[in-house]
C-alpha cells in the first residue's frame, strides 16, 4: 500500500513540476485541452502565435497530441506526414478502455514523460 502512495506522491510531484514550467512559460496554466494544443502545435512545428486556428484545426491539432503522447506507450505510431506538414499515426494497440478519470490519468503520465524528455 506504502508503495502505491509513493508512486502516487512521485506523480503529483512530477505533474506540478509540468504545471508550473507550463505557467511561467506563457503566463497562465493551460487546462488539459490547451496543453494538447499547445502539443499539437509543437509537433506539426507551427508557432503557437502563427495564426488564428480554425475549430477544427484546432480538433486536429489536439489528436495529434494525443496521438504523439500515447505513441510513447506504444499505441499508435506515426506513419508519416501529408502534402502540408500535418502528421498522420496509426493506432497499432488498443487503449484501454477506461472511464474519464483513468483517461486523463493516462494523458496526464504521457504529458510528464513528453516534457520530460
């Protein structure tokens, strides 16, 4: 039980550290949607100023991000980018089915090993 809590701890520790670089890098935390937008801007490398995203693009660029962090467990590799620079993956291995909390759970540890690395 003692080592449950600890791995626990350890995650809330490294979750704040994530909050707080996140924070003071653009002045403001970011809810969970905006740090898969903020992902997903990273990686089809665009800056987050470079124009105004349409709703959908903006849909796009956050199953990007879930797509890049649950490629890091294996789920979904990137098989390549389109004509414009836009990545496409494919999901290799289900994700589990979970309810929301164990859904963010999962993004959540997938976010602190992406800023991690």
């Amino acid at each position: 039980m003692k080592m449950n809590f600890a791995l626990m701890e350890n995650f809330e520790v490294r979750w704040k550290k994530v909050e707080m670089m996140l924070g003071e890098r653009f002045g403001k935390l970011p809810d969970m949607e905006g740090i898969l937008f903020l992902i997903g801007i990273n990686e089809l490398g665009q800056s987050p100023k470079r124009k105004k995203w349409s709703k959908e693009q903006k849909q796009d660029l956050m199953h990007i991000a879930v797509c890049t962090l649950l490629s890091q467990d294996g789920y979904f590799v990137m098989i390549g980018k389109d004509e414009e620079g836009w990545p496409h993956f494919e999901n290799i291995q289900p994700v589990p089915a979970t309810d929301l909390n164990t859904q963010e759970q999962l993004l959540k540890e997938c976010v602190i090993k992406y800023f991690e690395l």
